[in-house]
C-alpha cells in the first residue's frame, strides 16, 4: 500500500477518535448531570454507585484516548471499532440501571453505528450493527426499571415519571439533532478533504505525464543533435590546425570561439540527456553548501562571462553540505540564465543557511513577469520573450521539488523579478 493512502487512513482515522473524544466528554458530563437532575428534582433514587463506576471507566477510556493521540502510531481501524464497542458497553451499562429501553436516550445507540458507517469496512459496519441491536434487546428484558415506570403494568403511573420521560425525548431530541449536525458536517469535510487531495493528485500525476513527455522529446533531440555537433567539433578542430600561420590569425580566433560553443552545445546536451532519463546523470556527492556555490556560479559565468552578477552570503553554519547533482546545477544555471537574458548587466544573488535548510533569492531588474507566467509555473513550459522564461525553468521548478526544496518566483517592488529557492541540507557535527 502506497506510504500516502496510509498516512490518509491514519489523518481519517485520529479525525474520527477525535470526535469521539468530544462524544465521550459530552456523554460524562450529560450523564452525570443526568444522574444529579433525577436525584435531585425528582427524587428518582438512581443506583449512583455502579452509574459513577461506569462513567468513571468511560473517563478512564477518555484518558487513554488522549494519551493515544498524542502518539505518532498509525490508528488501525480495528482499534477504532474496539473504541466504539467500549462505548457500546458503556452506555448500554448507563441504560441498564436507567430504565433499559424505556430510557429516552437509546438513541445513543446510533452514534457509534453512524460513525462506523462512515470510515470502517462493510463487515465492521454490521457487527457494529448486530451488537447494538442485541444490546438494545437485551434491555427489554434485562433492566433496572425508574420509580413510578412499570412496563410489565401498562408503563408510567406517576406523573412525575411521565413528566420526566418526556422531558428526556425533547432533550434527547435536541442533542440527536446536535450530534447528528456534527457527524455530517465532518463527513462532509472528510469528503471535500479527500476530493482536494484527488485534484492535487490528478494535477501532480498530469505534471509528471508533461515532464515524461518533454524529457521524452528533450531525448531525442540530443540523440540527434549529438551527431552533427560531434561533426562539428572534428571540422572545427581540423580547420584550426590547418590555418594556424599568423595570417589567418582572425580566423583561428573565430574557429577558437565556435569550438568552445559546440563544447557548449554538447554539454547542454549530456545534461538533457541525463535529466530526461537517456543517460544517467551523476548520482550525487555531498559538498560544503559554499563550495558548491561557488562551482555552480563559476561554471555559469563560464557560460555568460558578459554577465555582472553580485554575490551576498551568509552562514550560520558552517557545517552544513548538500547533495551536489548535475541536474541541481543545471536548474540553478537555467535561473541564472533567465536571469541574464532579463537584465544581464544586473543580477544579484543572495543566499544564507543554517541547519537543514539553503535560501537562495535570485533578482534581476528586467520587465518582469506577466500574470500568466506566475500562473502556469511549475504546472507547464511558459515561453516570454522579454522575461527569457521557458522549458528551463519548467525543469528547473520540477528538479528542485524532486530534491524536496520549493522554487516561488515574484516581481520586486523596484522593478524586475526574484526568484526564491529552497533546498533541503546536510548537517554535520565538527570533529
């Protein structure tokens, strides 16, 4: 079973024992102040000392509830219906020594089989349902009737009894009605909870086709362009042996600067090739959070030395590494370079880290950002000519969510546009 359905079941699952927590509270402190009212008011002389035992128990019950939510076990379904089989007992005890059936509020009963219906398989559902019918048999023929109620004498003779007796139906009433309200309101919240989590799913599961799909196409690409470059970089290694005497010192420079260009290419291409799942990309080494900085920094000037970028770096500690993996890099290259293509001669990169976690905020003072762009990001490639944003930043959002980090983009008060990161470190102790 997929580690999210478990953790759903066991969100479902406190959420119910929560609510029967707060059932169970409410049914003490009615029950008690039951016992008082009857005592008191109407003198109906209740056994007090086996109902105090009783809701002591159920106290007892609540107690170990508590505690039990404050675990981190996963709560098994068979664990709520044993639950609510001690509730079933319990009031079924609190019923026996308050006139069994004629006890205006047997409709407790229903409370622990609705709830069961909600949550728990079929076959919980009607061993919940047999057991409270047979309870509530039972107490026709098994119970310890009130002053003044006599059923095998034609029912109530005292109009106290009677009075009380239906005063208990519209308090009852009153509370089912209560009770009932707050059942379906959670059901109906557990059902738009699970909806929300469907959508979330069907959402992430069409980004993943998208990203199959583009890494797909992006595979094939390199395949094919990997040739011709390859062809390239031979001619252009030929051509510049051949003219290398000082009159064709221009020319040697331009095949010099095309040559590095196909180097270029050709590394772009290994990249895509490893991120789209054609080749393997290197598995990840860990590296002191600065020094990996650094390397990504350097090889993207590298790429863009008519770039000025300013750097702002603040560590809190100094032990903290990262898993350092080409296709990160590659993401954090594809900001940088959407970035430069915004505002190449403004670019600034702050970033600070303690414990396990790298902030980064990548800012840039070009146009900015339309609201479509800020809309479709992560969920689709967005293409913007004057912002430079497309496929790579698309790869770039999906890398850093599969490493466990979060990239939010946003325009700046000032003009241009920021881009935060988020990365998950490593913290290690000083030796």
């Amino acid at each position: 079973m997929p580690t999210t359905d478990l953790e759903t079941r066991d969100e479902l699952a406190r959420r119910v024992t929560r609510r029967l927590f707060l059932l169970r509270n409410i049914t003490i402190l009615g029950a008690g102040a039951g016992i008082v009212i009857a005592n008191t008011f109407y003198s109906l002389n209740l056994p007090q000392q086996p109902l105090i035992i009783t809701l002591a128990l159920l106290a007892l019950l609540n107690l170990l509830t508590w505690l039990r939510l404050k675990t981190d076990y996963a709560i098994s379904n068979t664990e709520v219906f044993i639950q609510m089989l001690l509730d079933i007992a319990a009031i079924t005890s609190l019923f026996y020594y308050t006139g069994g059936a004629t006890n205006p509020f047997v409709w407790f009963y229903l409370l622990p089989l609705i709830i069961a219906a909600t949550i728990l398989p079929r076959g919980y559902t009607w061993t919940m349902a047999a057991i409270a019918v047979a309870c509530y048999s039972a107490l026709f023929f098994f119970n310890v009737p009130l002053p003044g109620n006599d059923m095998h004498h034609g029912g109530m003779h005292h109009d106290g009894g009677f009075q009380l007796h239906v005063f208990g139906m519209w308090l009852g009433f009153v509370m089912s009605a209560g009770f009932v309200a707050v059942i379906i309101v959670g059901m109906a919240q557990n059902l738009r909870e699970r909806d929300r989590r469907l959508a979330e799913a069907r959402e992430q599961a069409l980004q993943n086709e998208r990203l199959v799909a583009l890494g797909t196409l992006a595979a094939g690409a390199a395949h094919e362009l990997g040739t011709p470059l390859g062809t390239m970089a031979i001619l252009t290694a030929e051509l510049e042996q051949e003219y290398v005497d000082d009159g064709h010192s221009s020319l040697h420079r331009k095949l010099g600067i095309l040559r590095s260009q196909v180097e270029r290419c050709k590394e772009a291409l290994s990249v895509i090739s490893a991120s789209a799942g054609a080749g393997r990309a290197e598995s990840g080494h860990r590296m002191p959070v600065d020094a990996y900085l650094d390397e990504v920094i350097n090889e993207w000037q590298t790429q863009r030395p008519e770039a000025r970028l300013a750097l702002d770096f603040t560590a809190t500690d100094t032990h903290s590494e990262i898993i350092a993996e080409r296709t990160l890099s590659q993401a954090l290259i594809n900001v940088l370079n959407n970035a430069a293509d915004a505002s190449p001669q403004d670019i600034s990169i702050s970033g600070n880290w303690s414990g396990d976690t790298l902030n980064l905020e990548i800012a840039d003072r070009g146009p900015g950002l339309s609201r479509d762009v800020h809309e479709q990001l992560g969920k689709a490639p967005v293409s913007t000519k004057t912002g430079g944003l497309g496929v790579g930043l698309y790869l770039a959002y999906a890398t850093i969510e599969r490493l466990g980090g979060s990239l939010e983009i946003a325009d700046r008060e000032q003009g241009g546009t920021i881009v935060r990161i988020t990365l998950p470190l490593l913290t290690t102790v000083a030796g």
